[in-house]
C-alpha cells in the first residue's frame, strides 16, 4: 500500500464515520501533516458552493475545516442531491449533470469511475495524507457491482481500511463480524483495524468482546471511542436535531420543517445563542407560541410549498406575519413568500406555476442555469431595528435556480440578497451561513425580545451570539482530543505509512 491515505467504512450508516475522518483530519494536522478529507459520492442534501462556484457535500466541508484547508469539490467529485423519492439530482465536479432515478444512475455509475479515480489521484497529489471516507457499510452485496465509494474506492486509492460500527444502536459485534464475513478476501485483507465507536460507559467491560471479535475475524480492534459531545454539523437531514428542541431561552425560534430541507445548518449559530428556544415545526400547532418563524432552504421549492398547503401550515405562518411577529425566509423559503413562483422548464416541479405566500412583493421564476457562489449582503437601514447595523456586511454563500422580479413595494434589508415588507418583520434571503458571525443572530434575538415586551438588552452579559467559526474551532479541538485519546494512534500511523 502506498502510504498517502486511510479510509473509513461503516458497517452501516450513521455509525459515525463523517465525524471520525473530520477528527482524523484535525489530529493529523495537529501532527504537522498537510491533510485532506475525500468522498467519491455523497447524498446529501446540504451543501456548500466553493471559491470556484462549484457545489459540494458540507460533510466533507466540515472536514476540510477540520484539516484547516479550502474546500474543494475534488474532496467530493460526487453529490447527489435526492428531489423526490425516486430521484436525486447528480453533481458533477460541482455542476449538476441532470436528474435520474435510481436505475438510470446504477447505469451512469460506470462512466464515473475514471472521473473519480483522476479526481483522487490529483487530489492525492497535493497533500501529505487524505483521510478517505466511505457511505453506508461496504457489505450491502446488492449494491456492489457498481460501487464507487466503499472497497472499490480503496482498492482504487490502494488505501488501508479502518472499520468502524456503532455500539450505541447494539449489535456492534455481529455488525463487525457479519461485514467483514460478507466481503471477499482480498477485500478483508484491506481491513487493518476496527473501531467501536459511540460508546458509553466503562470499557473494561468490553474487553472479552473486544478480544473475541479479533479472535474471530483476525483484525486488532485498534480503540473504542466514547460518546462524544462535540458539536460538530450534521451531514444531512436525518439528523436528529430535526427533532429535538435546542436551548432554554425566553425567545422562541420554530423553523418550518420542510420535506426536502436543505442547509438547516444556517440556524446553528441561533440554536447556540443561549436567550433561545430553537425547535423545528412539522404541523400547525408547533407554531403556536413562537417569536420568530424560520422558513429554511429546500431542494424543492415548489413542491415543499405545495407540501406546506397540504399540512395546513401556510395559513399560520401567514397570521405570524400579520401579527407583526419576525418572519424570515432563506433561499427556498425566502422564495415561498413571493406573489408567484414559476418553473417554465420544470427545473424543480411538474407544477409550472403555484401562489406564494404573498408577504413579498416579488414573483420568482425557476431558470435552468443554477447559482453557485460565494457572496456577501450589506445591511441597509430600509428596517428601522436594523438601520443601526446598516453597512455591516455579512458573509455566506448562495446555492439556487430561482431569478427573482421585484414590484414597486419591494424593500431591501440587505442588498443586493434580500427583500423585505414594509413594516420589517418579514424578510428574505439567498444567502447561506447569514448568522455565522453572530452579528445577525444578536439583532433577531434582540428585535423579538422587544416585540415580545422583554428587555431589549440581554438578561447577562453571557447571553451573546456564538461566532460559529471560533466556535467550530472548539468543538474540532474537543472530537480531535477525544478521538486521540481513544485510538492506539500509533498503530493508526503505522496503517496510514502502509506498514
């Protein structure tokens, strides 16, 4: 094996594989080594548009921060990004390619491989060592023929492989010996060392299990990794923050749970603040009490309106905005509070044209040629409980297809990004990662205590923004220390050299 790389697998999804090589990534960085993450393909629906303008998967963004280098979408030639049930739209190298459904991309997975292989090999090229990561477990022999992302990509890395399964689910055991049992022997022999990971409580009491696994498949259980608190961001939206509420502030923050969520990480930084109560709503009641109402990005704008009305959640979203109550919209949501939205090419719907929620005035129209860039928004003083902060510039990102037409009525709180009503409760914006310096999250928090007849101020002087770049720093330090405290690092050393 030549040295370069280390790959993770799972023995199925969720066991924890993203935040590994994100960990991996800050330890051998830590270590003086100029590393870098890579996953052939990645479904996801969050996503992050690069210096080039390029789309990529946010998991291996996150782990790009983690090793402290520029994302690039040679870290993910491959993104799909599911549009309905059946289908998903295919990136390539950052641009989309089309739509299939599941056998058309079955198909197609051969035609990719040659890309995947040059993009790796260039990507190799450039850094000491490349933590590759895996997607689902490499034992799903359904699916194996046309792999691009598990033991073909190791083979085509000539990559060591780390195994890793999830004690917290149970069955760690049987899921690590079954894969293992499930793959062919040359595919084994590429397995160096397994990982236990999730787990909680004293690890003594594993230890005959741990030598009875090694016993059985002949592989050293290199470490158990405890459950681990670090806040690092979820890769897509089975995350189990859609359903949970975050914080215990006086200020309530309910975002809209659409069907095809895309970005929820933009509300990170509000869920941190500690004056707020961030939860996610599903039906019309878990609206009932809150202060600001979020509508989030989505891959489907159209058909998530459309959702909406059939769940009854239109209606109360619009009485919160006639209440005077903060209502924002960001990237698919800022577009559902247009007048019309429009899809003459059926970029996103069957539907060619449906009502918006009509708090905005402005149509949007769905243009073939999507929008990938990274951007900024200066605040204008259009909103007076904004107009202090007029100038400040915020950063982000912008990921979208709609072009939107503006009506005489139309104001703009952040320009050239957003449109705002009259009265400025209710606002809209393409731009992702708006409340990541804390700026923004601090103005909101405090308009909606005000509007609530609270003291404007915060109740102490802890009760600030979260810069989440700082803040992301922390939480890489806490993983990578728990991870390095866990694994046997000198037998991981010793894969990653190929010995």
């Amino acid at each position: 094996m030549r040295g370069k790389s280390i790959m993770l697998q799972g023995t199925g999804s969720s066991v924890g594989k993203s935040m590994l090589c994100a960990a991996l990534c800050r330890i051998f960085k830590e270590d003086g080594l100029r590393v870098a993450p890579f996953k052939s393909q990645n479904m996801a629906l969050n996503s992050f548009a690069t210096k080039e303008g390029l789309e990529m998967g946010r998991a291996q963004v996150v782990q790009a921060q983690a090793a402290g280098v520029e994302p690039s979408v040679e870290m993910n030639p491959i993104l799909l990004k599911p549009t309905s049930d059946r289908k998903s739209q295919v990136i390539c190298l950052g641009r989309p390619i089309g739509n299939m459904d599941a056998v058309a991309y079955h198909n197609y997975k051969p035609n990719l491989r040659q890309l995947v292989k040059d993009t790796y090999d260039r990507l190799e090229s450039k850094y000491d060592a490349v933590v590759i990561e895996g997607a689902g477990s490499p034992a799903e022999i359904n699916l194996k023929e046309g792999d691009l992302v598990n033991m073909w990509m190791a083979e085509a890395a000539d990559a060591p492989v780390l195994l890793v399964g999830d004690i917290d689910r149970g069955g760690v055991f049987a899921s690590l010996y079954g894969t293992v049992m499930l793959l062919e022997p040359e595919e084994r022999a590429r397995i160096k060392g397994m990982i236990v990971n999730k787990f909680r409580g004293d690890v003594r009491i594993l230890e005959p299990g741990l030598r009875m696994i090694e016993d059985k498949v002949g592989i050293p259980v290199i470490g158990v990794v405890p459950w681990c608190d670090a806040d690092i961001e979820d890769e897509d939206s089975v995350s189990e923050r859609l359903t949970a509420v975050s914080g215990t502030g006086e200020v309530t923050v309910a975002v809209v749970r659409l069907k095809h969520i895309s970005n929820f990480t933009d509300f990170q930084a509000l869920s941190l603040h500690p004056g707020v109560t961030l939860k996610y709503a599903l039906r019309p009641d878990d609206l009932e009490g809150a202060d600001v109402v979020i509508l989030p990005g989505t891959k489907n704008t159209i058909d998530d309106l459309i959702d909406l009305r059939n769940r009854n959640m239109l209606a109360p979203i619009v009485r919160h905005a006639r209440a005077g109550k903060l209502l924002l919209g960001v990237c698919g949501g800022y577009q559902m509070l247009g007048q019309v939205l429009r899809d003459p090419h059926g970029v996103e719907s069957a539907a060619p044209e449906v009502a918006g929620l009509g708090l905005l005035d402005m149509a949007v129209t769905f243009e073939p040629e999507k929008r990938t860039v990274q951007a900024e928004g200066t605040l204008t003083d259009a909103v007076d409980w904004l107009a202090p902060l007029a100038g400040t510039r915020v950063e982000g990102y912008e990921i979208h297809s709609g072009v939107n037409t503006f009506g005489e009525s139309a104001r703009f709180w952040m320009g050239p990004t957003g449109a705002c009503n009259a009265a400025g409760n209710v606002l809209g914006t393409y731009l992702h990662g708006l409340f990541d310096d804390g700026v923004l999250a601090e103005a909101v928090v405090r308009r909606a205590r005000k509007l609530k007849g609270l003291p404007e101020s915060p109740v102490s002087a802890e009760q600030a923004a979260v810069n989440m770049k700082a803040y992301r720093e922390e939480q890489f330090d806490i993983l990578a220390r728990t991870v390095r405290e866990s694994l046997d690092m000198e037998k991981v050393y010793a894969i990653l050299r190929g010995e």
